[in-house]
C-alpha cells in the first residue's frame, strides 16, 4: 500500500472506522492521524484501515509508515485512549540558487549627494573607483538548479528555474579566474573599470568627452584624466595623476602631478588651481589662487593673476594688470606691465616666506637646546657623551637612565630640526641667484622682487633684459643681453 518514500500505492482492504479522523494543514503540507476510543466497537485497529481514512482526505504522499505503524501499535495497547501524532508531510521543494552577481564597480550615474537640509548636491557624484592590480572587478557565484516538491495530496510544487548565466569578456588589463563553482575578474592594470558590449575593461585613463558641468558633477579619480571640453565654473577635478583640458578651465583642479590646458585658465576670487608638478597653458586670467610645484609655462598672456610657484615660470607675451608672480627660481616674459599703467609684481627668491620658516624652526628648537643643556649639566659630560649610566652611583641610576633617554630622543629632534634648516638656508641661497628676464620691454609702474630687495621700474626698459641681485650691494640691477639681440 505505501512505497519506500510513504506514497499510497494500492486500495485499502478494510472498511473505514468513524473513530479514525484525519486533520490536514491549511497549505496541504502536513497531516495528523487521530483516533478516539469507541465503547461500543472494541475491535482491533489494523494499518489498512488507517490508509483507508487517509486515502479519504486524499492524503497519499509522504506518509511515515513507522508513524502508521506506531499509531495503530499504541491504540491497540491502550484503547481506551486517545491519540494523535503527524502521520504525514509532503515533500518539499529544493528552493533554485539563482547566480548571484557581486558587482565592485557602477556604470550607473549618481544623480547627487543629499545633504544635511535633505537637499541634493547634483553636482558631487561620488568618486570615480580607482582600480589596482589583483582587486576583485566582478565576482559571479554560479547557481544551481532546484528539485520539485510534492503537496501531500500529490500535487506538485514547481520551482522558478534558473535563470541563464550572464558572462562577460574579460578586455585589457581584466584576467578572468573560473571554476566550477564562481567566476572572478579581477584587474590586472590600475583605472577605472569600464564595461561595454558585455566586455569588462580597465582604463588607465578617465576620459571624458565633453564638458565638467551638471550632468558630470565634480570629477574624483586618482588616476590620470583626459577632458575635451571645458572645465566650467563651479566644478571641480582632483586627482593624483596628470590632468590633460582640451579647452578652458573656470573651476577648480587639484593634482599631485602635471596640468595641461590646450586653451586658458579664467578664474575667480573662489576657484583654486593647485598643481604638484608642471603647469601648461595658453593663456591665464583673473585667477587669483593658483599655485605649483613645478614650472609654469604659458603660450601668450598672463593677466590680473596671483600666481606661486616652487621654480619657474616662462609666459611667451606679456604679463599685466593686477598681477602678483612668485617665481622661486626664476621668470621669463615678452613683456612685463603694460603702457597704460598696471601694479604688476614679480617675486623671486621666495625670501620672506623661508625666512619665517626658519623663524619657527628656531623657536621650536630654542626649548628643546634648554632641556637639552640642564640635563647635560645634571647626567654629567662624561655620562652623555658615553650614553653610560653605569659611570654614576648605584642609587642614582634608575633616574639617571630616563634623563639619558630623553635626553638622546630631544638630540633626534633637534638634529632633524637642523637638517631642515639648513635645507631651507640653501633654498634661499639658490633663490636669491634667480634671473627675470625680458624680452621686448619693462613698463614703468612694474616690481622686480628678488629676496628681500625690491626695485620699481620708473621708466619704459627695452629689451631683452634680464634683472638679478647684486648680493654685495644688496641691490637689483639689469643688463641687456646681447645674445637674444643677436638671436
């Protein structure tokens, strides 16, 4: 009557009791056998005539025979007693793993960031994920498909299948690692990962084609950056890689490396430029923060600007209106001011700015040489120079041993203190050799700044021209260069 798995196989035998009843679960996933004694029919139950009742209630699969068995055994012990017990449950479905897609990077748009008055920032997308080699692009664990289950009145349970295996390309700089189980991209090259026509990818480069405006909000990549449009005001761009501007900038840009701009630089009293390396350009106006590490170079003009760099600037025309140039190591221009009047200021030597440096160098340093001495004067010459405590009587040693050792931690301070120093006296000293030169002409009106002397051109000075410091007379003189005349 019942199979291995306890499915109803063949008809009952015997007639069915009134005492038997069957409950069954509202979702047809469990039934439970009972009996009630009858005074009036002690006869003894058999296992036929409890398939029959649940056969009945259409109760046919999964039904545990040792729980048929045990039910009849127990009444037939006792029948004058009552008994349930679960004499059925349906076999359940085994539920499908669908593949599950572990996705480290987006090429979906971030429209913003909300900000604290619940407002959102369009234009602060995120940062853009700088990728390194061995990190993990995509990660796929591979499902698995699911086995039907049974009601247990026979009804079957069908699983959702599975849905079909999305692969992707593995392009350049992207490895692909597969087994039986997952599949792992994983980047073999630093950038940005790209995905295209099912092709996953790393691009060293982020490349925009168009404008930093809205629709791009602010642009944070670590890696290198190529823009063909403008950089528009209001947006920024921080990266630690070169940045390359097809057209003009009128925001702001951060770089730990090299900027290059085909067109201009036009800027604002809240714009900032800062550059660790080089900086190129065509032309730079009205920027009133913008400093490098490395030289500047500009094809034409340079005006109404405050510009710092830590070594040279070399501007083809001319350089005018309200501008401020610190040049540590030195300038080249066509021509400085203009014939109508402008307060330009050249600097170089970067004098005042080192020199305050020094000055605090030597006020941090000037408590530490006092501790320095009164712990000489309490260890002893001898104890020091010989780092040996043992030279002093048992009883003093414990003490002594915490002055030696810091003592020797404020000598490491002050030596590296020295040391920056000095590297700072011999950036004075080559800035103070800086040259400006001049192509076509000076105009009257224009400061020459080189360390700490000034000299305040009066009259129209042809050129080529070039100005340095007379370090005997401490003044700034000029001659003409012969060799650009002949040139």
């Amino acid at each position: 009557m019942l199979d291995k798995a306890g499915i109803l196989t063949g008809q009952p035998s015997q007639p069915e009791i009134s005492m038997i009843s069957v409950a069954i679960n509202q979702e047809r996933t469990e039934a439970r056998l009972s009996i009630t004694p009858d005074p009036e029919n002690q006869e003894t139950i058999t296992a036929d005539q409890l398939v029959a009742a649940l056969k009945k209630d259409n109760v046919v699969v999964g039904i545990s025979k040792k729980a048929l068995f045990a039910i009849r055994d127990r009444f037939n012990h006792e029948p004058d007693k009552s008994i349930t017990a679960l004499i059925a449950r349906g076999l359940p479905k085994k539920p499908v793993s669908q593949h599950r897609y572990k996705v480290n990077f987006t090429s979906d748009k971030n429209i913003g960031k909300l900000q604290n008055s619940n407002q959102i920032d369009y234009k602060d997308k995120g940062v853009i994920k700088f990728f390194k080699p061995e990190d993990i692009l995509l990660e796929i664990i591979i499902g698995q498909e699911g086995t039907p289950g049974r009601l247990i009145d026979g009804t079957i349970v069908k699983n959702e299948p599975l849905n079909p295996l999305r692969r992707y390309k593995s392009g350049p700089g992207v490895t692909l690692d597969e087994n039986s189980t997952q599949l792992i991209y994983k980047a073999t090259a630093a950038g940005q990962a790209l995905l295209s026509n099912d092709t996953l990818s790393i691009s060293e480069t982020y490349n925009l084609d168009g404008d930093v405006d809205l629709e791009t909000g602010h642009i944070e990549f670590e890696g290198p950056i190529e823009i063909s449009g403008n950089l528009l005001a209001g947006f920024r761009i921080i990266s630690n890689a070169n940045i390359f501007i097809g057209k003009t900038i009128s925001g702001s840009i951060r770089t730990k490396a090299n900027l290059t701009v085909d067109e201009g630089i036009i800027g604002s009293e809240t714009e900032k430029i800062a550059v660790g390396g080089d900086l190129s350009c065509e032309y730079i106006s009205a920027v009133t923060k913008l400093q490098t590490g490395g030289t500047i170079t500009v094809a034409k003009n340079i005006i109404n600007s405050h510009i710092i760099t830590g070594k040279t600037i070399s501007c083809q025309e001319m350089i005018t209106g309200d501008s401020k140039i610190v040049a540590f190591y030195g300038l080249t221009c066509g021509e400085l001011g203009s014939e109508q009047g402008s307060r330009t200021t050249i600097e170089t030597g970067g004098a005042l700015v080192l020199i305050e440096k020094i000055k605090k160098i030597e006020e941090f340093m000037e408590p530490l040489i006092t501790q320095s001495i009164a712990m000489v004067d309490k260890l002893g010459l001898q104890v020091l120079m010989k780092k040996d405590t043992s030279l002093l009587p048992e009883a003093e040693r414990p003490e002594a041993e915490k002055i030696l050792h810091k003592y020797l931690e404020i000598e490491k301070q002050v030596t590296r203190l020295k040391e920056k120093k000095s590297i700072i006296e011999e950036k004075i000293e080559a800035g103070l050799k800086a040259k400006i030169t001049i192509k076509k002409c000076a105009h009257p009106g224009t400061t020459i700044k080189i360390g700490l002397e000034s000299y305040v051109v009066e009259r129209t000075i042809s050129g080529p021209i070039e100005f340095s410091l007379d370090k005997e007379s401490k003044t700034i003189t000029f001659e003409r260069l012969t060799y650009m005349m002949d040139s």
